[in-house]
C-alpha cells in the first residue's frame, strides 16, 4: 500500500536548487551532520498541505476529489511571482530523531506568507480545510543532531510557478501532479 502526501508547494530552479544543495554541504562539515541523501529534486516551500491518502479504493476516491478541489481553486489563482528568501537556519525538534533542518525566516519570507493566504482563501471557498498553523521553510535534510535556531542569511529564489505535488511516503519521491504560472 502506497501512502500519498498532497501539497502546493514553490520549487527552485535547477541552478538555485544546486546552490541551495552546495549549502546543505557547507552545513554538513560545519556541524558534524549526516546528509544521508542529495535532496535536490525534493527541495521545496510547502504552501499548504492537503492530506494523506493510501492507495485502497475509498481513498484513491477521496484523493481524486480533493486534487479536482484543489486544481480548481489554484487555476483562480492571481498572482504575481513571488520572492522566497532565508534569513534562519534550525531544526525542528517536533520528534526525537530524524529531524528536519531547515531554512526559515522572518520579514524576508512575507511574499511566502502573503502567497499562502491567497492559495489558502481560494481552497477554503472551495470546500478544503486548510491548516492556520504555517512556518514557511525549505527542508534541507534530516539528522539526528539539533541545530539550535540561528541567523543564516540564504538567497533564495523567485518562484514563477506554484506546483501540485504527491509525495510517495517512505519512497523519497514526489510526483509532481500540476503546475501553474504565477503572473
């Protein structure tokens, strides 16, 4: 059974997300981490999170219903290009091991914010539920270690497009699923 993650997210481009892998190097060597894989094609700014479905034929349903829901409400969507720009560095230390170590910020991601409002208004006036609770961030990798929250300036990226994505539990996958130009 394959358990499948539905979310918008903004993606960089190939050469920033290079860049943004060539940071998760200088990391690993700085504080003794250990990046178990390159996450170059998986790296991404969650905007909203639409559940999870496992493949079994009462889910598969429900799945498709909520990616036609959500397809609708991002095709409505008008927006220009949006700045995604870091200015901290942590881990999340919601769990006790494999935690993700992230880039974050404060007024630099503002656009990221004000982007997932929109988004966010649009799904709810189309019948989604979507979660208040949002910390704007780019998971670099997954360690043990705890990367206590600290200034690190990271220039990110203009993102031209908001994607649909599935991400394919436990397989280090996502599927990209839609895409729509932000104008």
């Amino acid at each position: 059974m394959t358990v499948h993650a539905l979310f918008f997210c903004l993606r960089p481009d190939p050469d920033t997300a290079s860049r943004l892998n060539a940071v998760s190097g200088e990391l690993v060597r700085r504080f003794g981490l250990r990046a178990k894989a390159d996450r170059t094609e998986r790296l991404h700014v969650t905007l909203h999170h639409l559940g999870w479905y496992d493949d079994q034929t009462d889910q598969a349903d429900v799945m498709a219903e909520v990616r036609q829901l959500a397809e609708a409400a991002a095709s409505s969507l008008r927006q220009p290009p949006v700045r995604a720009d870091f200015d901290l560095l942590l881990s999340f230390t919601r769990k006790r091991r494999n935690l993700p170590l992230v880039l974050s910020g404060g007024a630099c991601l503002d656009p990221v914010r004000a982007m997932r409002a929109a988004l966010g208004e649009r799904l709810r006036a189309g019948g989604l539920r979507t979660d208040p609770h949002f910390t704007p961030h780019l998971t670099l990798f997954y360690d043990d270690a705890v990367v206590e929250p600290q200034p690190f300036i990271v220039p990110g990226w203009t993102a031209t497009e908001v994607l649909l994505m599935d991400s394919l539990q436990g397989m280090s996958t996502h599927v990209e699923l839609a895409r729509w130009s932000l104008a």
